[in-house]
C-alpha cells in the first residue's frame, strides 16, 4: 500500500495503477479500496473513481481520516465541488452513511455550519449511528 502511495507521489500513476492491481489479488479492506480511489482520481477518472468511493464509503471499517484521505484525492483533481454534491446527496439514503462527517466538515469550512444542523434531525432519524458519530 505504502508503494502504491509512493508511485503517484512520484507522478507514477501507470505504475501505481499496476501496483494496486497486484495488491488486490491478494488483500482487500478499507486502505486497498482508498487506494483505488487515490488511482483512479490521478488516472482523471471521475466516474471511475466515485463509483469506488460510494463502495468504500460505506464500509464498517472506514475511519474519518481515510475517508478526509479519499475526498482530498478528488480536491486535487479539482472535483471538490462534484464531491460535495455526492456526500450531500448520500446523507438522506437509508442505508448507512458515514460520510455524513465529511459532509458536517466540508460545511462548516465554507462557513455554513447552519447546513449541518438544519440535516441533523432527518439524518438521526433515518441513519442514527452516523448521526450520532458526526456531531
């Protein structure tokens, strides 16, 4: 995983792409799955690449540091605001959404803490255990 982070810091992002193929033949979870996400953004695949991080996203083990990790990747594509639209959209799906965290982040750092609480009730209402991690 370490190489696989290492070759796109370098700029090496066929070799990257190689590297994280060979790595998911053998190993899977929540640091495998951020790294396709990191691959494809650098390969300049957005659809690609929020397709992999709506599967991730939603994994039990994700940590709000990997998933900051995951959505930095799209910023530096410049694909920040097409994010956000995503993580706004995902908050009200009945399933589990722990992106509701980076969500509450992104609002509060463009000065608009008002959209996380005025989302609070519906999201503890139909998603609670985020909800409850969020805020």
């Amino acid at each position: 995983m370490s190489l696989v982070a290492e070759q796109l810091a370098a700029g090496d992002v066929a070799g990257a792409a190689r590297t994280l193929g060979t790595l998911q033949e053998h190993a899977d979870g929540p640091m495998v799955r951020l790294r396709g996400v990191q691959v494809a953004c650098r390969q300049g695949e957005f659809e690609p690449a929020l397709a992999r991080f709506r599967g991730w996203a939603t994994d039990e083990e994700v940590t709000r540091g990997t998933l900051r990790d995951a959505i930095l990747a799209f910023d530096a594509e410049g694909w920040g605001a097409r994010l956000t639209t995503e993580l706004k959209d995902s908050r009200s799906r009945p399933t589990r959404t722990p992106t509701w965290p980076a969500v509450a982040d992104r609002a509060v750092a463009a000065g608009t803490p008002e959209a996380v609480s005025d989302g609070l009730p519906e999201l503890l209402t139909k998603n609670p255990r985020p909800g409850a991690r969020c805020c």
